[in-house]
C-alpha cells in the first residue's frame, strides 16, 4: 500500500495487486475494515481473553470497485539501471563514425556516461566548427547497418538453440555474437573459411571485414575447460603440492587406461585424446601430426646416439664424407659432411621406427645393433618404399613413447586437457548435456534440521500437558579433495 496524499483530515492511498481476484479481496477487506470504524467493533484478546470493545467513530471515506477492464498500470523508471544500459550501449560503439547532418565528425573514442569524447579528425575541424556555431551540432548518428546484421545472426542463434539445444556446439555462441574477444581463439584457417561460408550465405551486404571477422569467431569459438574463464568457488583450500615422480607415473598410467589414442582410437569428439592432451590442437589430424613431430625428434636423437655409439657405424659414415668432400683436402669440411651424413641416417631409420609405432609395434628407446634397420648405402630405396623398422621385443609401444612425451607435460596444463576430453564425454551422455566442470562440487558444508510432532505419545507421562515436537540438528563437510 502505497500513501501518495497525506494531511490533517485526509489520506489518499493506492493499494498494487496481481491478479482480479487478489483487487476484489482487498476491496472486500478494506469495506469491512471501514465498517467496523464507522459502526464500531470488539476483539477478543487471545492471550488473556480479554474481551475489548471500540466506540464507533466518524469516517468518511471512498473507495473505487475494481473493474476488470479499468486496470490502471504504474511503471516507475529506475534511473540508476537505465544509465548503466545505455552506459553498455553506448561502449559498445566505440570507434564507430558518427556523423552530423550528412557530415562526418568523428570516431567515439571515450564514454564515461553520460559524457561522450569524440576524436574529430583534422580534414573535419572546419565542419564541426561551423556545424557548433551555427547551432545545428545538436545530435550525431552513426551506421547501424553492421551492428542490425549481428542482431539477426543473434536472432537466429537463439532460435537454434530453441529448436535444436542437442546440436549446439557452444551455449555461449550468443554472448561471442557481440563480443568476440571473449570466444576461444580459432585457427585462422577455419576463421577464414567460415568468414567465406558467412558472405556466401549473408542478405545484408553492409557488413565490413571486421564484423564478418567477430561473426566468424563466434560460430567457431570453442567452450573447453583449458580456454574459458573458468567459475571458482569461494572454499580456501590448501594449494596442492607439486606432483612427484610416482604422483606422476599414477596419473600417465590412468591416461593409458581411460584415454584414447591413434592406434585404439575413441568414439568422442576427439577419437586421439592422449594426443590432445599432449598437443591441445582442435582436431585430430593437427594432434596427430604434432605428436609425430615430437616422437620424430625423439627417436632422430636416439639414433644420432646410437650412431655416435657404434664405431662400424661411425667409420661408415666417415667414408661417405670422405668422397663426397675429401677433395677438398680440408678435414674440417669432412667432418662437416660427416654430421650431415649422421643426421640423415638418424633421420631415415626414425621414419621407420615410427611407421612401426603407428602400426602397432615397438621400439627401444636406444637400440642395439641387432635392432637396427637401415643400411647406409640404401637409404634413398628405404624412404621411398614402405619399409618399417625391425620390431623390438623389450621395446616401447606408440602409446609408451606418449606417455614419456606426457611425463615432461607442466601439471595444469595436463590436468585441464583431460577435464576437456571429461567434459565432452560426458556432454555426450543423456543427462550431462550442460556438464561444466568448473561447475562441479567438489567441497560442501551441510546444515540438515528436521523438525517432526510426536506419531504415538501425544500427551505427557506427568500430566495432561500436550507433548511438543522434536528437532534433529545435522552438520556435516563433505570434500574428495582434503580429508
């Protein structure tokens, strides 16, 4: 109830209501309330049972019948909030051209609201000039033609999520649609393809490089754990102490059970997880040709020591040099040659050793000379054909090579690329579509009180005194994460 008018011998009320029947029942109220004033009334106090009587008193008053179709409404403006709206707005057209009258003045460069700085270009000092003292610098527009086309791309992204939520790929497509410094970098590649799909496909031809560019990243703008701004909860927990070697070999040793690789591929949206753990690309090709690269460079060092090593081997590659650069007559150049020489034939047998990995055999992290393949004087045939390297029975499989990959990983970085792939698995299951992990529980203090009346025992044994409830208190912290 709101009083609006107030003196000596008047008061002017209005009473708000929701619903019909809730302006019908506060009518009623109000007409018996004014009755009883005018006619006088008693109570019975109910603690004491004192009965108390009220004189009648003069009291003139009216009151208006609600009438369904006579609904008066009240709208009141909250200021603070309307500034901080157009506050928003008005930030987000920094840097647009604003004009005056068909004149171009300049580019917003400033809001603090509800102050505005523009930056006025010099080619355009003399207009603004003459514009002010003229008095008609009294309102400046600027295109809109850009910013309408994101508000229909955004139109259409909540009708997508409406009709088909199971196919979003990102629930914060939306929020990215207006501000693409928010969405999770992409590859250039798939920007500029979907920038090409989007002028492909657009109705409204105004929209300039840039906001096809924010469009572009939105769509392909990916939600993972390891990019977003991830939620925090407020329990202060004890930081974690650094893993040690043990910790470690436990956590690469779940990753080998629970996670997939190239040669047992998984079903989810990355069929090469280890992979993505190690390299964090967005698809499996760009995972698996990092990975390769890595494990090339680790069994090309491996075989330059093994080379190094054996000295038939070493002597072998002296005389390669020796007839490539001996008329040079200079053994410095020779032994130049002979790195080169080392290099190429450590370089020959790791292809090999990893067409062996790949498919699904092993090899030793430093080979003996039974284990290796190549032959120096063929090296040209071996590339070209599809040879493999020997199978060594005590060495390591593809997986294992990962997993010494893995072991030199910096923690955070591995923990939050498994909770990636987690995350995805379990967005795939029926009741995990909207599964965040930084919106998971993972520390809670309960407080339980259950309150109950008595189901046998009504009345007291010592009397007829009438039995009161009861109450259970419970408190209980429940963590996986400290004990």
């Amino acid at each position: 109830m709101i009083v609006y008018r107030k003196n000596a011998k008047e008061i002017i009320f209005r009473q708000s209501y929701q619903k019909h029947s809730q302006a019908k029942e506060w009518y009623e109220f109000l007409i018996t309330m004014f009755e009883e004033i005018n006619k006088g009334s008693s109570f019975e106090d109910e603690e004491t049972g004192e009965k108390k009587e009220f004189a009648p008193l003069t009291f003139n008053y009216s009151l208006d019948k609600p009438n369904d179709v006579a609904d008066q409404f009240f709208v009141e403006r909250n200021i603070i909030d309307l500034k901080e709206h157009e506050n928003i707005i008005a930030n987000s057209l920094k840097g647009a051209v604003f004009t005056c009258r068909e004149h171009e003045i300049g580019k917003l460069s400033k809001v603090d609201y509800p102050s505005i700085t523009f930056s006025i270009m010099k080619e355009n000092m003399n207009v603004v000039e003459s514009l002010i003292s003229e008095g008609l610098l009294n309102s400046v527009s600027t295109d809109m033609n850009g910013d309408s086309e994101k508000v229909n791309r955004l139109r259409e992204s909540f009708d997508f999520i409406t009709e088909n939520p199971d196919q979003l790929r990102n629930p914060k497509l939306a929020i990215y649609l207006f501000d693409a410094s928010k969405a999770t970098p992409s590859t250039k590649e798939r920007i500029q393809k979907r920038v090409e799909i989007i002028n492909e496909n657009r109705l409204n031809k105004n929209l300039n490089e840039s906001q096809v560019e924010a469009i572009a990243k939105a769509v392909e703008a990916k939600d993972m754990v390891s990019n977003r701004q991830c939620e925090t909860g407020r329990y202060d927990m004890k930081k974690a102490e650094k893993m040690n070697v043990s910790d470690r070999v436990m956590v690469l040793e779940y990753i080998g059970k629970h996670f997939s690789d190239y040669t047992e591929p998984g079903k989810g949206d990355l069929t090469y997880e280890m992979e993505y753990i190690l390299c964090g690309k967005d698809t499996d090709k760009k995972n698996l040709e990092s990975s390769i690269e890595r494990l090339m460079r680790m069994r090309e060092a491996a075989n330059v020591a093994h080379i190094i090593a054996d000295r038939e081997k070493l002597n072998q590659t002296l005389m390669i040099a020796t007839s490539l650069a001996g008329f040079s007559g200079n053994p410095a150049v020779v032994k130049i040659v002979q790195i080169g020489v080392v290099a190429a034939w450590a370089y020959v047998e790791s292809i090999l050793d990893l067409r062996t990995l790949l498919s699904g055999g092993k090899i030793s992290l430093i080979k003996s000379a039974a284990e290796w393949t190549t032959d120096l004087k063929k090296l040209g045939e071996i590339v070209t054909g599809e040879g493999k390297a020997r199978e060594c029975k005590n060495g390591l499989s593809y997986q294992a090579y990962i997993k010494q990959l893995l072991f030199a990983m910096k923690e955070k970085k591995m923990a939050y690329r498994m909770m990636d792939i987690m995350e995805l698995a379990m967005q795939k299951e029926q009741n995990g579509k909207n599964a965040r992990m930084d919106h998971m529980i993972d520390n809670m203090i309960c407080e339980l009180r259950f309150e109950a009346k008595p189901l046998f025992a009504k009345r007291s044994l010592y009397g007829d005194m009438e039995m009161g409830g009861y109450t259970f208190f419970k408190r209980q912290k429940l963590s996986y994460i400290n004990k």
